[in-house]
C-alpha cells in the first residue's frame, strides 16, 4: 500500500556548514525493522536528487527505532557561506517525510491516520 513516511514516523532535521541531517523516528520497532531494509541511503539520495551533491550516510538507532541520514554537500555551501545562499537544511526532515513509501499490508495498523 502507498503511503507517505509521514503515515509511520516523524523527523527533525538541521545542519552543519555544507551538509545536513535528517534523523527519521519510526512509531515502533516493527515498522522500524521494516524501515532499515527499506529506507536505505540509495532511496534517500533519490528522494534529494536536486539537492544532494555528495553521498548519503545512514545510521541506525536501534534503541531508539531512529534512522539518521548525513547529506553530504546538500547545502549549497552551508548557510552562513555568503548572504544569497539561504540552504539550512531545517527544511528537510519534513520534505523526506513527503516521500511516498510502499508499506507491506501487514503494518498498515501502525499507520498514524
């Protein structure tokens, strides 16, 4: 079933100089165990295609049923690089959960709408 990541998880994102991060929190530890095979750097780096320069770097936070991803040269520079690039990157957490994922039909109880 199609759905958005927004459906199974939350996310805050922010930056560092040139790259950003986007750390993904999934509802339990079913979905997020779904959520490791599935989410991976290859999928994240065609989601920001436009924007991801560099590669994407994922960690998994088992105690915590997180996902965080480093964008590599996503930011154009960094914020504070000059006054007419405004990249921050705070945006990206809920553009990622923008993305429409195809979920198994056996997790579609913890679906948040």
């Amino acid at each position: 079933m199609k759905v958005k990541l927004s459906s199974i998880a939350c996310a805050r994102s922010g930056d560092k100089g040139a790259h950003s991060n986007v750390g993904i929190v999934f509802n339990n530890n079913d979905v997020y165990i779904w959520a490791k095979k599935y989410l991976t750097e290859e999928i994240v780096k065609k989601h920001f295609n436009e924007i991801v320069k560099g590669d994407v770097v994922r960690y998994c936070l088992d105690n915590i049923f997180s996902l965080n991803f480093i964008l590599i040269d996503s930011l154009g520079g960094g914020g504070s690089e000059s006054l007419l690039n405004d990249a921050q990157g705070k945006t990206y957490g809920q553009a990622l959960l923008l993305m429409e994922i195809d979920l198994p039909n056996n997790l579609k109880g913890y679906i948040n709408e």
